[in-house]
C-alpha cells in the first residue's frame, strides 16, 4: 500500500504505519470484496467505482479503481460516512 497525506486525512491512520504492508493485513475485514472488485478491474482494464464500509475504521468509502499500466491501478477514494449518517437520519 501507498498513501498520499489525503488518505492519511480521510482514514486517520499514519502513512508510515501503512506503507509497504499488504492491504489483507491492515484490514482483514473488506479484502475479500476489495480483491473481488480489483480482480474485475485487471481482468476488464476499466475503471470501476465502488463504496465499501471498513468495520477497523468504522468509515464508508466510495472508491474508483483506475487501470495504469502494467497491472498497477490508481485508487481514488472519499470518505463518505458523514454522508452516510446524514441520509440514514433523512431515512427515519
């Protein structure tokens, strides 16, 4: 995993307490339908957007996987969970 400082911002966590380890180690919880989602992305070489719910960091995250070059692909992702618990609210 790589991180700029607006991922940093968006989870809390600490790029130096992330970077370089596998994604299926900091959160164990959604890699099965994150690994699922990039699959697809490397299988179709096209952009896919996504939102997911993270339990370790009780945070939604909407999410757009980019195909690059060689097999890397670019993740551009918001945290959505204000959002989220504003539109549950509206729901009640």
């Amino acid at each position: 995993v790589r991180v700029n400082p607006a991922w940093e911002k968006q989870t809390g966590l600490r790029a130096a307490d992330v970077v370089n380890k596998p994604f299926s180690k900091l959160f164990p919880q959604p890699y099965k339908n994150i690994l699922e989602i990039y699959g697809r992305e490397v299988d179709n070489r096209q952009a896919e957007w996504f939102e997911i719910y993270f339990a370790d960091l009780d945070a939604w995250f909407e999410s757009t996987v980019i195909p690059l070059e060689d097999d890397h692909y670019m993740n551009l992702g918001m945290n959505t969970t204000e959002r989220k618990l504003n539109q549950e609210r509206q729901s009640y």
